[in-house]
C-alpha cells in the first residue's frame, strides 16, 4: 500500500525538511504553499493519504482548510503544525477531528509516530468508504418497491406483516424478499439489517 503525505505550509524550508524526512521514511510525500492549491491536487485522491497543515497560512489557514477536507475528503486525517499555537485553536481543531497539534520545530520522532496513527485511521476511513460505495451500488438494483419492502424486513417484519401493510399477499411480500437478498448479496436478515442502517434506509 502506498501511504501518501501532504504538507501545506507557506514557509518553504519547512515543507522542504518535512517533506525530506517523510520521503526518507518511505512516505511519498508533496508540498503545497497554499491551501487552494492543496484542495485541487487531493480532490480525487482515492486511497489512503495524511494532511500535515500549518496552522497560520495567509488566504486559507489551516483550520479553514480542515473544515474544507471534512466535506470534500472526510477521509483524510489532519496533523496540525505551529509556531504560534493557541489553546482556542487546538481545542476548536481538535474538536474538527484532528489527530495531533505539533508546535515547530517538530520533532521528526514525533511526527513519526503521530504519522502512524494518522495512517491507521485513514486506512479504516477509505475501507469504510468503499464499503459504503459498495452498498449504494447494490441498493442501486432496488425498485422502488422492493426499497419499501426491504425497509420493513430491516425491521424486523414477517412476510405476513408486510403482506398487511402493503395490501400484497404474503407470497407476493416473499417474492420480493428473496429478490432484495439476491441483489444485496446477502444470505441472513442480520445482514440485511447491517446494510440498510449503512445505507440509511433503517436508522
């Protein structure tokens, strides 16, 4: 698996020290000065990546530029780099999500270790990620009407029950049954369940 890296800092010598000790850790790693220019390279990025940001940066800081990533990469676990950090800023970082808050010069041990737990989550973020494109892909096959009926089974309902909800006769309710589990690719109503509280269809 390659694991990526991204430092946006607008203090070249930084992006360039940070840049050189990921790349000598076996990380490949890509310095942005500025946060737009950042958010154009990684909007389609698919697989497992780390932002580094500075947290003072002219036009976009780097708690903008987080709150940025949330919508459009949630994926991607932020690292925060200062040299005039703040308590309200780390604590309102912090609460966006970010994995650390690292004042400059960091310690290379640190942001090593820091880096592996980012790498962690941003591995179990892009399975989650899959997994869900995965599931719309399949919820995609329903019909409206089996997307009503499949509601009721990840409740919990008998083919009797829907029968009487819907004004269908339970072996109708059934039918559609085993043609939802055919094309959700699943063999057990726990499964079902599992699914449609992935996909929403049951919360």
């Amino acid at each position: 698996m390659v694991r990526k890296a991204f430092v946006v800092d607008d203090d070249d010598g930084v992006c360039e020290s940070l840049v050189e000790l990921l790349q000598m850790s076996g990380i490949e790693s890509f310095a942005f000065s500025s946060g737009r220019a950042f958010m154009g390279a990684v909007a389609e990025e698919k697989g497992p990546f780390v932002a580094i940001l500075d947290l003072q940066m002219p036009e976009v800081s780097g708690l903008e530029l987080m709150e940025m990533l949330r919508e459009q990469v949630p994926q991607c676990p932020v690292i925060f780099l200062t040299g005039r950090g703040d308590v309200e800023s780390a604590t309102h970082g912090m609460k966006l999500g970010a994995i650390d808050f690292l004042q400059k010069p960091v310690e290379p041990e640190k942001l090593l270790e820091v880096m592996e737990r980012a790498f962690g989550l941003a591995q179990t973020r892009c399975l989650e990620k899959e997994r869900k494109t995965s599931i719309d892909a399949l919820f995609q096959k329903l019909t409206p009407r089996e997307r009503e009926i499949c509601l009721f089974l990840s409740k919990g309902y008998t083919a009797k029950e829907i029968g009487r909800s819907l004004n269908i006769s339970p072996r109708t309710a059934e039918i559609h049954r085993s043609r939802i589990m055919e094309k959700l690719t699943v063999d057990s109503n726990a499964d079902l369940v599992s699914m449609a509280i992935a996909q929403g269809i049951r919360d």
